[in-house]
C-alpha cells in the first residue's frame, strides 16, 4: 500500500499561505511618469532577478557580493538627466538593441529587458578595452535611433559607474584605470 503524504490541517495551510505569498510578491510597482519615465519602479531586495537594481553599477555589486560575473551591463535610460530615475529606482527602457564592440573587434549582442536592464554574462576581462557602445530603438515618434557612445576610454564595463550625472570624477587615475570615472553630460550622440 502507498502512503498518502499530503499534509494537511493548520501547518499544511500555514505552508501554503507562505508559499501563495512568496509566489505573489512582486518586485516592482506602477508609478507616476512624474516619478519614473516608464512608469515603473523596482522595490524588490537582491534577488537575483534580471529587473533589480536599474542604473546602479551591476558589476560592482556582483563582484562585490559573490553574484554571477557580467562581462558588462547597464540600464538604457530615456532621458539624459537619469539622477532621479536611479534615485528612485526607475525602470528604463525595454527592447533596445545593445550592442558592444570590443578593441579587439569581437562584437557582443543583447536586448535591455523590461526594466531597461541589459548584461553579458561572463568575465569582465572578456570585454577589450576600450570599446565602443551602440543602441538601436524606435521612439515613440516612430524614429530610428542609433545612439553611440561617446567616451573615448571607456575602461569598465559597469555602465552606471560613469553614465550616472550624479557621478564624481577621479582625475586623479588614469583613463585605463578600471576605477578611473569621467562622467559626461551628453552621454551618448545621435
């Protein structure tokens, strides 16, 4: 005869709440266009999840907390002042086309996620430096956009180290110093 194993009376339904709850709990929430251009936010812990953290430095975080390696990774942003869309952990923009070109001509593709959240996965040291990023989407208009990036040196593949206006410059560190941070206002060029 089989066993039947299902458990049942009040730590059975106890279990299944906490399981219901943990299961519904979600990790972002809608907001006014006044607080995050897209509309929504990030109010979940780090867990793991693709949508954490937009526009904080993923690579920093990873290698500072034992995360999964990412060669590179960023947020796409549509708008050029992001302080407060990082302040308020804003979403970004979903399915832009990322692209990264190495020195060494390797190139690398992906496409942000619904938090405007994109990554390579791999060893930072996989991405030669400096190397040139691209991003296509259509706006809202209805055009084409190919942005590029500007920065002549980049040096780091953790995006938001520099491309956050709120970050402070290091001159005193040189260009191919992986912590050296120029920050510009025009991030990227049309």
């Amino acid at each position: 005869m089989i066993a039947d194993r299902r458990r049942s009376g009040p730590a059975a339904a106890l279990l299944a709440l906490t399981l219901a709850s943990l299961a519904c709990k979600e990790d972002s929430e809608p907001v006014s266009t006044d607080i995050c251009a897209s509309g929504r936010r990030w109010i979940g812990d780090d867990t793991g999840n693709v949508e954490m953290s937009p526009g904080t430095d993923c690579i920093g975080c990873h290698l500072s907390t034992d995360g999964p390696l990412l060669m590179a990774a960023g947020t796409v942003y549509g708008v050029t002042d992001n302080a407060s869309q990082i302040e308020n952990h804003c979403y970004g923009l979903e399915g832009v086309d990322v692209e990264l070109e190495g020195s060494d001509g390797r190139i690398w593709t992906t496409k942000s996620n619904r938090a405007g959240n994109f990554y390579f996965d791999g060893d930072p040291s996989w991405l030669a430096k400096p190397y040139v990023a691209r991003f296509r989407y259509t706006t809202a208009d209805g055009t084409l956009a190919n942005p590029q990036m500007v920065q002549a040196l980049p040096s780091y593949g953790g995006c938001a180290r520099c491309h956050d206006s709120r970050a402070a410059a290091t001159p005193e560190l040189s260009p191919g110093d992986p912590n050296f941070v120029d920050p510009v206002d025009g991030l990227f060029a049309r």
